[in-house]
C-alpha cells in the first residue's frame, strides 16, 4: 500500500513537471520570471529535473543516451597492432 502511495506521488509530480514545462497559457503558472539574469530559468530546470527523475524511477534512463560509449554494441576486436608501450617488438 506504501508502494502505491510512492507511486502515484511521483507519478503526480512528473504531471505538474510535464504541464509546467508545457505551459500553453506563457507564464501562468510562472514561479521565478525568466527576464530575471541568471535564476529566471531555474524553475523550468528544477521542472525537468523532477520530469526525467520521475522517468528514471519508472525505470526509462536517459542518461544512457547522453553518453559517449555505448557498451551494449561496442565490441573490442583483438588487433595485431595494439600500443604498448613497454612491450618490446
């Protein structure tokens, strides 16, 4: 039952992300003004972070997207010519 709780908790919280970032109505719902330097656009960041943490809880990472290796489908091919520096030839 605890479960349940903390599954329809962030499953409502990523829907006040998903509609904050939204935003038909340009800043209704606007918490910090984005005209302000430096912080005006820290609400739509705080706004994604709970959207793409909420994604990671139900277990889609987009982290894995962002990075450079792919390690599932790179597969190292033994070589005849691999560096070695302390090797002798």
């Amino acid at each position: 039952m605890q479960r349940l709780f903390k599954d329809v908790g962030v499953l409502a919280l990523a829907a006040v992300g998903v509609v904050y970032l939204i935003n038909p109505t340009a800043g209704f719902l606007e918490f910090l003004p984005d005209n302000l330097p430096l912080i005006g656009n820290l609400d739509e960041a705080t706004a994604t972070l709970i959207v793409v943490s909420a994604l990671r809880y139900y277990g889609v990472d987009l982290s894995r997207f962002l990075s450079r290796e792919r390690h599932e489908t790179i597969q190292q091919q033994p070589s005849d010519r691999v560096y070695r520096p302390d090797s002798r030839r």
